[in-house]
C-alpha cells in the first residue's frame, strides 16, 4: 500500500443515509480513483410537512494515490 489521501464529500439521498453514502462514493468515483474506504462522519435530515424529505451525510473518503 501507498499514499492515502482523504477527501470530505456531502452527498444527499431521499431514500436513506445509506444512500447517501452510496451516492457520495459514486459520484467520487467519476474523478477519483483507488477509492478503499468511505466513513460516514455526519448523518442528518432536512424535514417538510412533518416527514423526511432528504437525508445527508457528510464522509470522508479514503483513496490511494497513484505513484
């Protein structure tokens, strides 16, 4: 193993924190590559008519770096 590097990515989801998480790997994945961990540092949810509406999460995405 290499250089790790973290990134920290907010991603969103309206079906769950999981979701989210997975949203924020994938969309990370577009630029970033060698990705070998994601840690969710930070859940929350924004609220409309007394329901969820979008849940969020804040992680840190763990990658090698290429040498």
């Amino acid at each position: 193993m290499g250089v790790l590097k973290v990134i920290e990515v907010l991603a969103n989801s309206n079906k769950g924190w999981e979701d989210a998480a997975r949203n924020a790997v994938a969309h990370a994945s577009k630029t970033v590559k060698h990705i070998r961990s994601v840690y969710v540092q930070e859940q929350s949810a924004t609220v409309t008519n007394g329901e969820i509406s979008q849940y969020r999460v804040n992680v840190k995405i763990t990658f090698e770096i290429e040498e």
